[in-house]
C-alpha cells in the first residue's frame, strides 16, 4: 500500500475535520462529571478511534515547510 506523507497544516485540517464531524455524545461524557471512570475510558478511546480512523495509510514524519521543519518529534537539545 502506497504511503503519504503529510505537512503539519495538512495534518491539523485532517484532525479538525474529524473532530468537527465526531458524535456530540462523545464530548458530552467526557465533559460530564458524574461519568464512571471505566465509562471516560470507553468515550477516550471510542473517540479517538473515530478521529484516526483511516489514519493507518499516512506516513506522518518531519517534513520540510516554508517555516523550516515540521518535527513529529522535538529535536534533542543540547546532544552536541
């Protein structure tokens, strides 16, 4: 399977699209705070599960930008 790569800004628009389509049910529990805790997990996992579905074709790495790089992972610091 082909693989794509992505910049910072396309990543952000992916993941705003899918939290601005994600089930209004699912914020309202993890809001709410008389929910059981095993029930929180449940919603955490079941909503992060809608916002990355589909997620597994992406290859999301440091990619240059017009800003410089966009680190997936921060750089090390002071490993000179």
């Amino acid at each position: 399977m082909r693989r794509t790569k992505l910049h910072a800004a396309d990543l952000r628009l992916r993941l705003a699209l899918r939290l601005a389509v994600a089930p209004k049910h699912l914020f309202r529990l993890l809001w709410e705070p008389k929910v059981r805790p095993h029930e929180r997990d449940a919603t955490r996992e079941a909503l992060v599960a809608f916002i990355t579905e589909g997620w597994d074709s992406l290859d999301i790495e440091a990619v240059p930008t017009r800003d410089g790089v966009a680190h997936s992972i921060p750089p090390t610091m002071g490993n000179d």
